[in-house]
C-alpha cells in the first residue's frame, strides 16, 4: 500500500495501526510521530494539498476528513485513488470510524483492538464538577469551540457544558459576547493557536472579570482517531493532570 493522509490525527492512527511505512504522505501539519516527515512527503496543508504531488506519489489509499479538508480536491483525488473520507462528529463516533480505516486498509484486527479500547473507556466515563465552559481556539479575533463540535462533545462526556449555546461551529466572538456566555472557566487551546501566558495576560486586560484561564491540549481534545483513547484516559484524571491554570497578570508573560 501507498497511503496519503491529509489529516494530522488520522496520520497518527495510520502509524498507531502499525502501517508507518506505508504512509508515504501527509499534510505539513502531520507532526505526530514527531519525525514523521522523514519518511512520509510533505503535500501541502490540510485545506491547500497539493493535487499533483499527491498523484506523483503514486497513492493507493487516500485518508481525508470533510471538516478539516475541502470539498473540490478531495473529489478530484478520489476520481483515481480509492478515498475513505471521515467525519466523527464526537468520541463515540471514533471506534467505527477505526474500524472503517482497518477495513480500508486491511489492519481490521489492529484497528479492533484500539476501537475495543476506547468503547471500554466510552461504557464509564469520568465525571467532574459540572462547569460551564468556553474553549478557545484562536484570537484577534477570539474564536471558539462551539457544541456542535468534536471538541465540546468530548468535554461533554465529563459532565461539562459548552457556555456558547448558538449554532455556529466555530463562531467568532468579542469580549461582550463571550462575557454573556456567562462561562466559568475559558480554556485556552495550545492549537491551531498557541495560547501563551501573554495572550492570557492580554484577555485579561482586555477583560477584568473573566473566569478562570487554563491551558488545554488542543491535540489530546480535537484530534479523532487513536488519540482518542489519551483523550479519555486524560479526562479521567484528575483535573490538575490535564487543566494548566495561567497565573493572574504576570510580570514576566
């Protein structure tokens, strides 16, 4: 096989599945296993591959994923290349979803063994103190998470409430905005940007009253696939294992 993933989690699973060497693409922003890119091409990002490269890679199993990759490539591709396009829209999606990629690329019995294990940890999940959340994805301006999202249903396996109730995915939304959500605590994402103490000294600033700021890992709570599995196990730890509070405005952000 000659396996293109054009998505980061799903190149991660592809090599958890034990089929490294046969993924002879990825996306710039496949950085797991962290050297990856040394035996798989670089085609491109998530929403720009590049098509020709991708052919002149003579692929024969193409992964994509219809959130994060666009429509009109993906199509392109899979003309020629047999496709399996994703789209867990929550953890409870994943064990299908891999075993769906084990039949795809014939590692059925692998693939089983990872989805067995995350619908074990599925059967009791942890729960929290019930909080009120905001998780934040990007700033200037602030973004987030919004409940129809991967992100927030994972959270919402702990007991824990997306603050944002509108129906926008991934809604931008100014200071005003995010006081009204009335949240009790913002999570501040390592990705797709990476939220610094000095952007949290910079919210704060711009906002006195906001609830407490933690720091999350964006890659433990957004990307579907083996990863999933450290997600749960993660969240049934205690929350000091998992949430990074950032001090009150620093001296030295």
């Amino acid at each position: 096989m000659r396996i293109i993933s054009l998505v980061p989690s799903l190149s991660e699973t592809v090599c958890d599945l034990g089929l490294r060497h046969e993924l002879v693409g990825c996306t710039q922003f496949c950085v797991e296993p962290r050297d990856l890119h040394r035996t798989a091409t670089r085609i491109g990002g998530t929403k720009t591959p590049d098509v020709e490269l991708i052919r002149s890679l003579h692929p024969t199993h193409l992964l994509a994923n219809q959130e994060e990759n666009p429509r009109e490539p993906v199509l392109e591709l899979a003309r020629d290349i047999p496709t399996l396009v994703s789209f867990p829209k929550g953890p409870e999606d994943v064990p299908e979803m891999l075993r769906d990629i084990g039949r795809f690329l014939s590692c059925e019995a692998r693939a089983e063994e990872w989805a067995l294990g995350i619908e074990k940890l599925l059967k009791t999940p942890p729960r929290h103190s019930p909080r009120r959340f905001l998780y934040m994805i990007w700033q200037n301006p602030y973004m987030i998470a919004g409940p129809d999202t991967y992100i927030a249903r994972t959270l919402h396996s702990i007991g824990w409430i997306n603050a944002y109730q509108g129906p926008e995915r991934y809604p931008a939304l100014d200071i005003p905005a995010l006081a009204a959500c009335e949240a009790d605590i913002i999570l501040l994402s390592s990705e797709p940007y990476p939220f610094r103490r000095r952007d949290a000294d910079r919210l704060r600033a711009q906002w006195p009253a906001a609830p407490r700021l933690a720091r999350v890992d964006g890659q433990t709570l957004s990307w579907a696939g083996t990863r999933t599995r450290e997600a749960l196990e993660q969240l049934g730890k205690e929350e000091a294992d998992w949430l990074k509070d950032f001090s009150p405005l620093s001296a030295n952000p």
